[in-house]
C-alpha cells in the first residue's frame, strides 16, 4: 500500500483498528468472565471498553493528527464524539437499565430477555477512550504519516 493511500485512509485506518482491538479484548473479557467463548460478543453493544469511544476517538484525534487542530473537520469530529459519547453512556446506558427491570418483572416468565449491556459505564468509555488515543498515536508514529 503507497504511502499515500496510508495518509489519506490513516482515519480510517485508525478508527477501524481502535474498534477492532476494543471488540478483541471485550471478547476476551467475556470469555474470562463466562469461561466459555462467544463469538457473538464481537457485534454486540456494552461491555469494557466501548468499541464506540474508541472509535470516535481514534477518529477525532487522527483527524487532528492529519489536518491539523484548527481544522474544521476536526472541530466536526470533536462535535460527533460528543453525541456519540453522551449516548453511550446516558441514553444507551439508561436503555439497559431499563432492559433489565423489564427481564425481572414482564419477562421473567418468558425465555426470550431483553439485551441489558447496551450502554457504557463511566469505566468502560474513559477505557474505549484510552484505546482511541493509543491506537492512533501508535499508528501515526509507525507509519509516520
């Protein structure tokens, strides 16, 4: 791959692996915790650390990295990682909540539950939120772009 196309993807490129590597270790996490391997942990939402901080920020900050600070697309991706942060952890976080009285009271008779780890803890974002930034710094200094 030229070095170019590095350079014009390395958001892409950044984001994709942040995501990537948050999904890994959830799996990982899970499979610790439950002692068992479950491939569907890889597309499912909640859990350490949130795949969606991660990405949003690698985004955001390789953005920064390759325009520059003071650019506008930064400034948009700062923007984006606002409402995508606050989702995770308030709507979505609350969503789950939800989801869980619902299993112990409406559903409790019913085989079928409600997904409960929908949304993120303070925890598992500032963690997706560290990915983020390590994944794209790393990559920027390796490939120096």
């Amino acid at each position: 791959m030229p070095i170019e196309t590095i350079h014009t993807f390395f958001p892409l490129i950044a984001s994709l692996s942040a995501m990537g590597i948050s999904q890994t270790i959830k799996c990982i996490i899970m499979m610790i915790r439950q002692q068992k391997m479950d491939v569907s942990t890889l597309t499912r939402s909640g859990g350490m650390p949130s795949s969606h901080s991660a990405l949003i920020t690698a985004i955001t900050l390789s953005i920064g990295l390759k325009d520059g600070f003071h650019s506008s697309y930064f400034f948009l991706a700062i923007a984006f990682s606002l409402v995508v942060i606050y989702d995770a952890r308030g709507i979505r976080h609350t969503v789950g909540k939800h989801a869980t009285l619902l299993n112990q009271t409406l559903m409790s008779s019913s085989n079928k539950k409600l997904n409960e780890s929908i949304g993120h803890t303070l925890p598992e974002i500032i963690a997706g939120i560290s990915i983020g930034i390590i994944i794209s710094l790393g990559l920027y200094n390796m490939l120096n772009v």
